[in-house]
C-alpha cells in the first residue's frame, strides 16, 4: 500500500530537512558532482533534497505523486529563491524526455517504488553513463532516545512498526537495501559503483521530535488526533526519562552509487 504522506505536507516540509551539505563531499570524492548537470529526482516530496542539488548548480526536475508535498516545495522555493521544476507524477510513469537527465535521484523513496518498473523509467530518461543514486537515511535504532521511543510506538500501535514499503518484503539487507534489490538492479542494466555510509547527528527538542515522528509511515493511518495523544504521552514518558532538553539524535546516510551501462 503507497503511504499517503500528503496529509503530514508541513510536517514533513518541517521536520524531514536534516541533511547537510557533507553528503556532497562524500560524493565529491567519488567522482560525482552537480554542476551544469540535469537531474530527475524522484520522490522529491518537499523538495529537501531538490534544493540542496540546486545549489550545486544542477538544473533539478522534482518528480512527486503528492500535490500536496508539490504545494509545501514551491513555498520553501519561493522564500530561497529556488528554480526547480516539479512534476505531480509518479516515478515509475514519469513523462519525461527519453535520454536527456545526467543523474535520477531518490532519497528515502526507493522503498515506495514497484522496482523493476521504475528502473525501466529511470533507465529511459537517463543518458547513456548516466548516474542512478539511491539514497536514504534516518535515526539509528541503538540510540537511547531512539530505543525509548520505539519501545513506547510499538506498545501504543502494536503490529504497525515495521520497515516501509518494499523493505517489509526482505528479511536481509545490506546498509539498509533489501539484499533483492541488488540483483534487480544489475538486472536492469545499471553496475554498482559504490555502496558507503555517513554518521550524522540532528539536534530536536522534545516537540520537533515527536513531530518529526507523526511524519513516518507508521502513524499515517492514524487520524490526527490520535497522533497528538500518542506523542504527548511519549513526549511524558522521554520527559521522565532524558528531561527537557534538546536531543542530539544518531543518524545514518546510506548511499548507493549505481551507472547506466
């Protein structure tokens, strides 16, 4: 079932921009960079990934299902003076031009796809030697705050905490990618280059986490007033625990690194 994250727009907009600029000295040093390029980023949502490649000087196409998410991207755009076009369509039926994008881009989104046909797309609108980055990232379950919060989600919803979308199919992984992916992705015409992970923290208080919380697909089909109870009851519990104060939180990108052959 896709996870309708339109109806968390703000909050998502909100509280899912933690990525810093280090992801791209990471790929910098790989060889990869943005300047001049165009690229499809698939799964923009609100646009927190769009952004940063438009300051590294590529021309950005967006491409996101939700209205929604598009709405909340154009807003942040306006206020930074961003010039990225969106188009509200889906990554696996993207209407865009054949052979023309340097890079496809997605971030925290892979998982939502149907794989095998949005790697045809993807394989369409890429040039030849064209680069496919998958990424995604999220808070690390050994952290304290992190183990406490799950622990109290998974006895206020129980049976809804599991990994999302096609991710719940796959009972291994390899820094987060379902093991199945990598066939698939070979299968498809595109080598690996690189797989590499990046340690970051991001700094919440008690509020901007439990908000950051009532974005993920867990709680998504949960009316909105049963979000706020169930955070103001973690927000007690985390309160007790930790005090009130500001969290740094363990973070981790994963980064895949693929090529059209």
């Amino acid at each position: 079932m896709k996870a309708d994250f339109g109806q968390v727009a703000k909050g998502y907009a909100l509280y899912r921009n933690d990525l810093t600029e280090e992801l791209f000295d990471g790929l910098e040093v790989r060889g990869i960079n943005f300047r001049g390029r165009s690229v499809a980023d698939l799964g923009s949502g609100t646009g927190i990934l769009s952004r940063m490649l438009r300051e590294q000087g590529a021309k950005v196409t967006g491409v996101e299902p939700s209205a929604e998410l598009i709405r909340e991207a154009k807003l942040i755009d306006a206020e930074c003076d961003a010039n990225i076009d969106y188009i509200n369509r889906y990554a696996e039926d993207t209407g865009l031009p054949g052979q023309f994008f340097d890079a496809v881009t997605a971030l925290r989104a892979w998982h939502w796809f149907d794989g095998p046909t949005v790697l045809k797309e993807a394989k369409r609108i890429l040039k030849p030697g064209g680069d496919l980055l998958i990424m995604d990232s999220g808070f690390v379950s050994a952290d304290p705050v992190v183990q406490e919060t799950m622990g109290h989600l998974k006895k206020a919803i129980p049976g809804r905490i599991k990994p999302a979308g096609r991710k719940a199919d796959s009972a291994q992984s390899i820094s987060s990618f379902p093991v199945e992916w990598f066939a698939e992705w070979q299968a498809h015409g595109f080598d690996l280059k690189e797989l590499y992970n990046e340690d970051y923290t991001v700094a919440f208080t008690l509020d901007t986490w439990c908000e950051r919380l009532k974005t993920l697909s867990w709680m998504l089909h949960l009316e909105e007033g049963e979000r706020d109870q169930i955070m103001d009851s973690l927000k007690l519990h985390l309160s007790n625990l930790f005090g009130d104060r500001t969290y740094e939180i363990d973070h981790k990108l994963h980064v895949v690194l693929l090529k059209n052959v």
